[in-house]
C-alpha cells in the first residue's frame, strides 16, 4: 500500500500518511448525517490526549476528524466516506444501504453474517428494509472473498450458508470448536475443511468482542502514544489493557481488552474513559 512518510531535515519523524488520506478533501457541505452546517478536516479532534468519540459509530478513535463549526458533532473519515449503497454476495438480489440511528428491532434485527444483534439503534449498518436483512459495517465491509490460511494449502472462499452435500457437524480447523454454517464461515471446498472467519484475522480482532459481530477493535485508535497529563507526574503510555494490567487506578475495575493509559515508572493505570 502506498504512503507517504515524512523526512524532514533528513531524519524525520514517526509521521505516515495513507496516499488515499492525503485526498481528504478539507470540507464537507450536506454530509448525509450532518447536513445543517459544514464539516472541516482536522488533524487531531480530541481533547489533550487526542481521542475522540465517533458521532456516528460511538466507537473511540484518534485519527483525522471531521468536525461540525458550529457545535460539538465529530465523524471519522472512516464513517465519512462509507458508501451510501453497495452490493453484496449474501443478499444477491438487493442493495443494501447503510443505515444510521435505523430501527433494527424484532426477530429479524440481527446481522445474518456473524448472527449475531447491533448495540443500539446508533451503530452503522448496511440493510435491506424490503426483506428486513441486516448487516454489520465490519462484517459487510472487512472480510475478504477469499483468503490463503497455514492450515490449508488451497484459498479459502467465504460461505454464507451451508455448504452443499456437506456430512456431519462443522468444526473449525484452527480452534477446533463446532462451527455454526448458518454464519459466514472460510471453507475449502477440496479438502473439506472450514475455518472460524474470527480463526483466520487477517484484521485486528478481538474474540470476547465478537458476540455483536466483528467489531474490529483499534481499527481507527493508533497505538503506543506517549502523553503528559497534570493527573498523573509521569508520561503515559496508550496501550491496550490486559488482565496482568490490574486494575484501574479510578474506578478500580480490571483491564480486559480496554483502552488504558499506564506508567512505565510506577504502578499507575487508568482506564483512558475514566480521564474523559
């Protein structure tokens, strides 16, 4: 993938752009979600520590933003720019359009790749309002068609329904866990063998994250930022929180897969919400 690296005075610093993100244009005008004032480009959104959350998709991110003039109303390019109407190989025979703050509720109010349902009415989806067919973004939009994988030496294409003539239960080739075919799935169609897409990650991902689809966790925080705060007299690292991480310095939960920010030079972690 092509980028763009900065090497200023000969060195540089640690400044990468995607060349797709060096043409960003700087203002939007009648976005679909925010149509009433325009929206700027900016490089940093957030407050001190430079996050922000999503109005649109509510999930935290510390990338480029664009940011209402007029009130507090922010949008990552990533929600920016998704499509308005695509075409998709498990629902065939219809567009799906992209849906936000959409009614999803009753029997049919869950996406029909993972199986699984949507946090809120708030959370981005791609759906068919003639058939009540619901996709998640991530589901949608993150897995490829086909994939190579160790464990088989043939590609690997993406089912989204039971495979034909196929004898007996599923069981994934990797975890080695039953595997429910109704959800999308990687399956080898010579050897047989059928692959969890949560097994094969070919993105970030995080299993006990997976019950309301792929939700691709980090995919819009970058990682590993040093911070100076007047909570704390030591820098502190963003990072992922794990369970050896404790608990938290505030509210004293444990870490599992949350957003921290953690001394290097003594024991101080704090969830990075509980300095929001």
């Amino acid at each position: 993938m092509t980028f763009y690296k900065c090497k200023f005075n000969g060195q540089g610093c640690n400044f990468l752009l995607h060349e797709w993100c060096t043409r960003l244009p700087p203002e939007l005008k009648g976005h679909e979600y925010h149509q009433e004032h325009t929206l700027l480009l900016l490089p940093k959104a957030g407050h001190e520590f430079l996050w922000f959350y999503c109005s649109v998709c509510d999930d935290l991110c510390n990338g480029f933003a664009y940011s209402c003039v007029e009130c507090d109303w922010k949008i990552d390019v990533w929600c920016a720019f998704t499509r308005e109407k695509i075409k998709h190989k498990s629902h065939p025979n219809h567009l799906l359009s992209s849906h936000y703050g959409y009614n999803r509720s009753g029997e049919d109010g869950y996406c029909r790749m993972c199986l699984s349902g949507f946090i809120d009415n708030n959370e981005i989806s791609f759906s068919c309002g003639q058939c009540g067919f619901h996709l998640h973004l991530g589901c949608a939009l993150l897995l490829p068609e086909t994939i190579r994988h160790r464990y088989d030496k043939h590609p690997l294409s993406l089912a989204y329904s039971p495979v034909e003539n196929h004898e007996g239960d599923y069981f994934c080739e990797v975890c080695e866990e039953e595997l429910n075919p109704n959800a999308c799935f990687y399956h080898c169609h010579e050897c047989v063998q059928s692959i969890h897409t949560t097994c094969a990650p070919l993105i970030p991902q995080s299993k006990p994250y997976l019950y309301g689809g792929l939700r691709v966790l980090w995919k819009r925080v970058k990682m590993g930022g040093i911070y100076k705060t007047e909570y704390h007299p030591h820098p502190l690292s963003f990072l992922i929180g794990t369970t050896s991480d404790g608990q938290c310095t505030k509210c004293g939960e444990r870490f599992y897969n949350n957003y921290i920010l953690k001394c290097s030079e003594c024991k101080f972690v704090i969830h990075a919400r509980c300095l929001t």
